[in-house]
C-alpha cells in the first residue's frame, strides 16, 4: 500500500509536475474523481507518465503500470482478462495515454482492444503533438500546425480517433474538451457503465506546445468548439448525438490568433485554413447525423 | 510486499521488494515554480466555484460563509493564471510573486 | 502415469494446461501456431478455465501476458522467430518488473533470408534481456523442463521469466511417447500461483514500473543478477524434488560419456540427441569422445561446464546460430569465457542453420576433426561445418546490360 506523505483532495497530489496551466492535469483529476479508487490504470511514457512517478514517489493513489508507448490497450487488455478470470467484473481499468501513443504508434493495440470489445476504458488525451518529447508532431496534429517535426505547419489533416473507434462498432465513444468538465465527467461516467470497451477522446491545449500564455488553456479550448476546430459528440450503440452545434462557427483567426504555434502563417494560409476547418466541420456534422 | 488485512494496517510491516515501483505518495514543490500569484478581491467575489472547478492543480477551497472565500494552497499554486482568466465576475488579478501585497 | 503420443507444441500445452494457467495471450506463428490453437481448444471446451486474448501481435500478447500476470493469475504464451524479435522490448519490461512467466518458444531462425525452420538465432538474440532459457532435447524435456521453469521462476528468490526453448519442427512436431504426469503430482511441485513481489490490486495498490533515476536503476539490473546467481540453487532443489516425484532425471549441463573423454563436443537442443547416439558409435570404435548437452543456457553455467571440461585439452563448441560479426557464436564465447584460465584449445563450429538438420555425419566429422586436433595431426578445423562448396554462387542472375 502507499506510504502517504501528502495529503490531497481526491486521488491525485496536488504537486504534480505538470506544467502550469496543463489541461491533462485538468483531465486526470475529474476522470479519477468520476471513477474512483477501485480502478487500474495503464499510463504510457509520456506528459502523463508524470503522474506516475519518479523513483519512489508517485502523484496517484491509484494500482496503475507504466508499459511501453505503444502498448497501452494491451495492457490494459492483459489487466482485464486476469481481472476476468478472478471472477472480478467490478474494478475499472483505465488506459489513459496521449494522441501520439494511440492514434500513432498504439493504434495497433488498440484496435485490438476495441475488436475483441475487452472491458477496458480507453481515455486519450489529446494535445496534439508528442508534447513529453519535445513537441513533435503526430497524427492528431492539427492543419497547419508548428511542431518541431512540422516546423512550416503540417501538412495534412489530422486522423479522426473517435471515427476509427466508430468503425470498430464499439457500445461507447465520445469526444470531450476541458472546457466543459460537467460534459467530461457524465461521460466517463457513461464510459464507466458501458458493457464493453469505451474510448473519450478528450481535447486539452497545451501551453507549452502551441505557445500561449497558460491562463488561456480553458478560453481556446471553448474557442476550439465554437469555431468548429473540435466537435463535441458521443456515439451510443450505434447512434450519434452532437453534444453542441454552435449556430454560427466563429471565425477559426480567434483560436489561432493566441497561438504561437500558428504564429508563421501566412495571410494566404490562414484564408486556406478557414476554408479548411469550414469545409471539415460541415462534412463531419453532416457525416454524424447520419449516422443512426 | 505481501497483503496486511485491513484491520492490521497500522501493524504494517515494511516488506523489501525488487524491481522499479512507487510506493510513496507524494507532492512536488510546485508552488516554488511561480512568478506571480492570483490575488482575489474578496468583496466582488460571488462565490460561484469556477475558480476552483478550473485549477489545473485543485488547490482553490471556496468558503461561502467566510470573508476570505477562496482559499489558494500556495503550496502548490504554480501561477498558471487560469483562475484569473476565468472567473465571471473578473475579481481576481495576477500579482508579482515578490510583490509587497 | 498415462502415456500419451505427443509432440513438442503438444507438451509445452500439456504442461501450461497442468499448470493451471489463467490467462492466454498468444499469436500465431510457424512452427508455434498449435500451441496457440490447442490452448484455444482447451479453453473452449472447458478443460482448461482461462481468460482467452486473441491477441492482434507478439508485442500485445507479451504485454497482456505480463500486466495479466501482475494482476494476480498465471498467464501463458508462446512465440518464435520474428514474433520473439517482435516481443523484445516487451521481454525486458517482463523481466525488469520481475514478472515470473514462463514461455515456450519454437526456435526458428530470423529473416532475411525467410526461413520457417530450426535454429537458434531468435532466442540466441534474446539472450541478455534477463531471461532464463533451457534448451530441450527431446519432448518429455519439453513437458519437464516447461513445469521445472514454473517452480523456479515463481520462487521468491529468482522471480525471473523463463524460456522454455525447443526445436522447430525437429521437437515441435515430431510426436513421441510422453509420460504425462498427473494433476494431483503437479499441483503438489507447482503450488497455486500467488504474486510475491509487484501486483496490481486495487486494495493493495502501488504503481509499478515507473521512471528510475540513474541513482537507481544499477542497483535494479544488480538485483536480476543477484536473482540469476540464485537461480543455479532453486533449479538444483527443484531438478531433485522432481526427480523424486516424477521418476526423471533433469539437469543444469549434461556430460555424457565425457569424463574419460578425450574430445568433447558442446551443443544444445535436440541435437544432442543425434551427437547422443554419434559418441555411442564412436565410442564402439574406441575413440574416447564425450558430449557436453547444456540444459539451462540462461543463466549461464560456468561452475558445471568447467566442471565437465576441467582437464580437457580439445573441446568443440555447436554453434546453431551465426553470432555475425562476432568471433564466435553466442555459446562458443561464453564456453571459452568460462574456461578461459584452463589449458584447452577450443574450437567453434556453426551449423544446422535455417532448418538444415544436423546429422550423425557432420557430428562425426567434428569429432574426427577434434581427435585429429587433439592429435596434433590436423590445425585448422571446418568452422562453417555444412556450408555448401559454392556458397558465394549459390544465385545466379541474368541481368540487362
């Protein structure tokens, strides 16, 4: 058991190493808050590889492993069959691993997962580049975006997490954002009492990485949604529901405009990217509805 | 570490184990990290809890029934400046760490 | 005790169905792919009550393995070749958390070229992962050595994962008359599985496997080694205990016929069997030649090997891996290390590569080759012993000029 040299509100230290202003922080606390002390997590290397620990000393009060970048979901899976075969259906088990280590190199996994439709709660945080490494980018990087390994905006458009999920058929998935937390926790809540895998593909901005004054990392993450760069949504059993459709997208220049990451752009480019985020954001509304 | 049942816990012995593993739940000095703090103006304060909902590190106490109604552990308090940034009713301002108030 | 017709992948089944696994996470691959499928069936019917994972990879079915058998249960898998290549970063997190799981790998050589036959490059490259490895040599050593890898590497002082090596095709599917012990005998030599060390368990949590300093992590690698040292008492306690409730003898190395000998011959996996029956017919000539068969590979067994080859003034090593680019290959390097004080010319050969079987003629002719050494009537022996005449034109190619 833990030998407890701190005290805290809630499963989490609150001295975590986190930078200031990280949404991850943000997201770690209301998921654990939501689902509790009897639950196993997975944590790949990574920004939330901080909360497992350095050394002797760890941020979460919670069992949990720390496996390899890719294998998140199958150790997860691991965890769950042998949870199984105990007779044990009651403790959640939480994979809780960022963009690069699920739409990149742990798609693989869990792909697997979802298949086999393996009892694992599946929670991917998205900040849109390898942020613990250095900022480089990965799939889920945004059009356009600076990151070290895109350094004139990337080039292409960013893989859909909740899509794929979607086509694996699973019982629950959804996208979240940290700006709406009451939105966040009823879905881990439904992630938790879901018969079957669930994935939450959460967005959080990242000071650090796409280079804003921290104190802003709740502002863009609204202005994400309300400019269409993120949907809120949940897929159910087969039957979409799109949590908030703004009944005008505001323009794209108010997310960005904070953003050092966005900061080279060319007056040219900006104009290609609305279009580009318009265009996207009317395409999926129109693939969502109709989807059951 | 082998299993202590519950009711021996404060007889808990301390058991050598091998291998990479954390079994200290600790905190780091996060709160040496900041270069200014939020101030709060107690008296325009309304007490609604979005301070509080929106730290990153869960460090903001709102006491309704007490003058100073947000209570900051300072400890922790890495000056993100979200609170600040979002609080409704605008009575919180970002100070110098050093400043004199 | 039933007998029954079984081959290699049907034994190591056998022994991780008396073993009583919890969990199975294998992938398939030739020549592994019916230990897969048998453990599959097992489950279906309810002969054996598991938790199935048809795992999309090796690297998943390593990971799910390993975090399973955290979470309190024995957990079973199984690989060769390019799926062991693929678990490899996997193998150390295995081994680093200190995870007691034991693995029958199909020894099959690695690509390129393609081969889908026997020899020991996958494991051979797995080599200083932390792992312990015994080669078999026939299928009762499979059977005996999967339940003997259980009882030492769960116990509390080794607490090591084990591969249980056997020969593609020569063991996997070749079917002989196996002695299969009873449930009620294996469950009193392998106790129910409880975890000793690290755990995952909600009322008794700890995180495990998270960032280590370079002020810790030696004194981490230090403690598999210490574990590794331990290793040699465990598998002697065990090798006795099972001797006297199986009937079977097992060891660490094995001289055969080497304590006169004047010539011995080192060599792993199935075959020893072949060199085996070669001393036999060379010793009716009256030449005075010995096989050393060594058993438990990892952790290496230098105290038993000099034992054997204390005196000894030629000794040929098998190589059934190509060890490029280094001196010599993996077993040679080590064999010469151990007895590197001692006088002894030791002379190394490769072989029996990529499914090419190793037959009474060639182990012949290598032991012809040491006793002509040993005589001083020959200097250079034939390192590459069944490599072809023309290797370096083995293709041809007509090209467009």
């Amino acid at each position: 058991m833990y030998d407890i040299k701190h005290e805290s509100k809630g499963l989490v230290s609150h001295g975590v190493s986190a930078c200031a202003g990280c949404g991850l922080e943000l997201i770690m606390r209301n998921v654990l808050d939501v689902l509790g002390e009897d639950t196993i997590i997975i944590i790949p290397p990574g920004c939330s590889a901080l909360f497992s620990g350095f050394g002797n000393e760890t941020a979460l009060k919670i069992p949990g492993f720390q496996g390899n970048l890719e294998n998140t979901a199958a150790c997860a899976a691991g965890v769950r069959a042998a949870l199984n075969a105990k007779g044990n259906k009651d403790t959640t088990v939480l994979a809780f691993a960022g963009d690069g280590a699920t739409v990149d190199i742990g798609i693989q996994a869990l792909s697997g997962v979802l298949e086999r439709r393996d009892k694992v709660l599946y929670v991917c945080y998205d900040n849109e580049a390898y942020m613990n490494t250095g900022i480089q980018g990965s799939s889920s990087t945004p059009y356009f975006a600076s990151t070290t390994t895109t350094p004139a905006g990337k080039p292409t458009g960013r893989k859909d997490l909740v899509q794929i999920a979607i086509a694996h058929d699973i019982p629950y998935a959804a996208t979240a954002s940290i700006h709406n937390l009451s939105d966040l926790r009823k879905k881990v809540k439904k992630a938790k009492d879901t018969d079957g895998p669930s994935l939450l593909h959460i967005h959080t901005p990242c000071p650090t990485g796409w280079r804003y004054d921290p104190g802003k990392s709740i502002e863009l993450a609204k202005a994400a949604v309300q400019t269409g760069c993120w949907i809120l949504y949940e897929y159910e059993n087969g039957k979409t529901t799109i949590n908030y459709k703004p009944a005008e997208l505001k323009p794209v220049e108010q997310y960005i405009q904070p953003q050092g990451r966005y900061k080279g752009l060319t007056g040219e480019q900006r104009q290609e990217l609305q279009e580009h985020v318009t265009k996207t954001y009317e395409k999926y509304i129109k693939k969502l509805e109709n989807i059951g | 570490m082998q299993k202590q049942p519950e009711a021996h816990m404060n007889k808990s012995k301390k058991f050598r184990v091998y291998g990479p593993v954390a079994t200290v739940f600790s905190s780091s000095n996060t709160g040496s990290w900041r270069l200014e703090r939020p101030k709060v103006n107690f008296k325009a304060c309304i007490k609604c809890g979005t301070c509080a909902k929106y730290c990153p590190a869960n460090i903001i106490e709102i006491k309704k029934d007490q003058q100073e109604c947000v209570v900051i552990d300072f400890d922790y308090c890495k000056g993100c400046g979200i609170c600040v940034n979002e609080c409704p009713a605008k009575c919180m301002t970002m100070i110098p760490e050093r400043s004199e108030d | 005790m039933p007998f029954k017709m079984l081959d290699g992948n049907a034994a190591a089944v056998e022994a991780m169905k008396l073993a009583k696994v919890q969990v199975v996470s294998a992938y398939p691959i030739t020549p592994q792919s019916s230990i897969a499928e048998k453990l599959s069936e097992l489950v279906a019917s309810g002969e054996l009550k598991a938790e199935y994972i048809r795992v999309e990879s090796e690297h998943t079915a390593m990971s799910a393995a390993t975090t399973a058998q955290l979470a309190g249960v024995r957990a079973a898998t199984a690989t060769a070749s390019q799926g062991l290549a693929l678990m490899h970063e996997v193998l150390g997190m295995t081994a680093g958390n200190r995870v007691p799981i034991v693995m029958p790998v199909v020894n099959r050589g690695l690509a390129a070229p393609w081969t889908l036959w026997c020899e020991h490059g996958d494991a051979m490259s797995e080599r200083d992962m932390g792992w312990m490895q015994f080669y078999c040599q026939n299928v009762q050593e499979v059977l005996d050595l999967t339940l003997m890898a259980y009882r030492v590497a769960e116990d509390e002082n080794v607490l090591t994962p084990a591969m249980v090596c056997l020969d593609g095709f020569f063991l996997s599917h070749s079917m002989q008359k196996i002695d299969v012990p009873d449930q009620e005998l294996v469950d009193a030599f392998i106790p129910p599985y409880k975890p000793k060390n690290l755990y995952l368990d909600t009322k008794d949590p700890m995180f495990i496997c998270d960032l280590t300093g370079p002020n810790e992590y030696t004194e981490m690698r230090y403690q598999q080694k210490i574990a590794m040292d331990n290793a040699f008492d465990v598998i002697e306690k065990a090798q006795k205990e099972f001797s006297e409730r199986f009937g079977r003898e097992l060891d660490i190395v094995e001289g055969y016929r080497t304590d006169d000998a004047e010539v011995v011959l080192v060599a792993l996996g199935s075959m020893c069997g072949t060199a085996k029956y070669v001393v036999n017919k060379l010793r009716e000539q009256g030449k005075k030649v010995g096989l050393l068969k060594i058993t438990v590979f990892r952790p290496f067994p230098v105290k038993q090997i000099r034992e054997v080859l204390k005196g000894k003034k030629v000794v040929g090593v098998y190589d059934r891996s190509a060890g490029l680019g280094g001196q010599g290959g993996p077993v040679w390097c080590e064999v010469s290390a151990s007895i590197k004080d001692l006088e002894c010319d030791i002379r190394h050969y490769v072989g029996g590569l990529g499914g090419r079987d190793v037959t009474a003629e060639h182990i012949e002719q290598i032991f012809n080759e040491l006793m002509e050494i040993y005589a001083g009537e020959r200097k250079y022996h034939t390192q590459w012993i069944d490599v072809k005449e023309n290797a370096m034109e083995i293709r041809q190619v007509i090209k467009n000029v």
